[in-house]
C-alpha cells in the first residue's frame, strides 16, 4: 500500500514496529490495522536517494491489507484489454467495517 | 524508485514499454533513462485500490536506477544506530550525468 507519512507517523512507526500513516484529510496519526486488525509488522525500513519516500518491509498480521478485502492494495493489474483483477479476495470488507466511512476503514 | 506520473505519463509508459514520468518542477515528460542511459523496461503495471497509485514492475536496462549510482533509490536504511548504506554503488554519477543540475540526472 501506499501512504503518506509526517515525521510523527515514521516516529511512531519506529518506535511501535508497526506501520503508523498520517491522515491529511483527517489530520490525525492512524495506524494501519486500527480497526481491521490487520496490522502490517515492520521488518526493515528503506530511505530514498532524497530523503523523501521510505519503503516499509513488513509482515502481514491479518487477513489482508486492503481495505477492499485483498492481501494487496495492488491486486489490478493493466492489460491490452483493460484491468484485471489477479489476486483472490480474503475478507468482505462488510465483515471487517462494517457499514463505516470509507475514510474510517483502517 | 518513486515518481510521478499524469495520465499523459502513464499513457506514454504503457505505449512506449518504459517508465515515464511527469515532472513538476520542469512541467514535462521524462523519461527515465533519457540522460543516463538507464532505462526501466515494463514488465506489469498494477493499479492501487482507489485509482491514484501505480506499481510498475520493470526490468532494468543499465547500471543502476538511482541518480546516485545504485541499483535503487532506496539504497539506505535506518537501523538503530543510524541511517546505513546497504547496496553497492553501479556507477559514478560524475561520469553519467557530469556536472548536470540533479534535476536533469534522469
């Protein structure tokens, strides 16, 4: 997946070992796995060439990661003849949010 | 490595076969390789969950992707004791790129 972090989120992300965003619409810190239990646990994380992307090795505690039910938030893929989904779906996301605000499915 | 592309970008990627991006700061197309050499050829191009986020699966046709000369960007990590270099420099970015403006070490 992928996401935006402040320095609070990398912080916290350090500190906990799991992956910790910051919402820009909600203004608030939220780790991923806050309601779907699905938690992504850090194994190493990667700094860009100008300092300004990380790239977050994890293990997968849960299900999936995505909120639409998939182990990946990248389960399309472009084809000669349009999108197509390759990954099999793990959860119904109705189970894990319930009838929640997209922006509350975490 | 991360990057920005428009539609115009992504268009240009799947048609062309290779990683193509938008830049912000100049307002045009570049693709990556352009100045280097080193190019990105496409294997899969995959879509996040809401549209705004692609995975671009690539070969590398050349030394290295990063403009620092490794094979990638995220060549650095952060352990306990600070940030460590765990990749092998490909090249020397003088040799490649000269005395460019970074913004042209494509």
């Amino acid at each position: 997946m992928l996401g935006y972090m402040n320095n609070e989120a990398l912080e916290k992300t350090k500190k906990s070992g799991y992956v910790t965003f910051f919402s820009r619409s909600r203004q608030k810190l939220w780790t991923k796995g806050e309601k779907s239990g699905h938690h992504l646990r850090v194994r190493e994380i990667r700094v860009d060439c100008d300092y300004d992307a990380v790239l977050v090795q994890v293990d997968l505690h849960g299900l999936g990661c995505c909120h639409m039910g998939y182990k990946s938030c990248f389960f399309r893929k472009l084809t000669p003849s349009g999108v197509e989904v390759f990954l099999q779906r793990e959860f119904d996301p109705s189970d894990v949010y319930g009838e929640d605000n997209p922006e509350n499915q975490t």
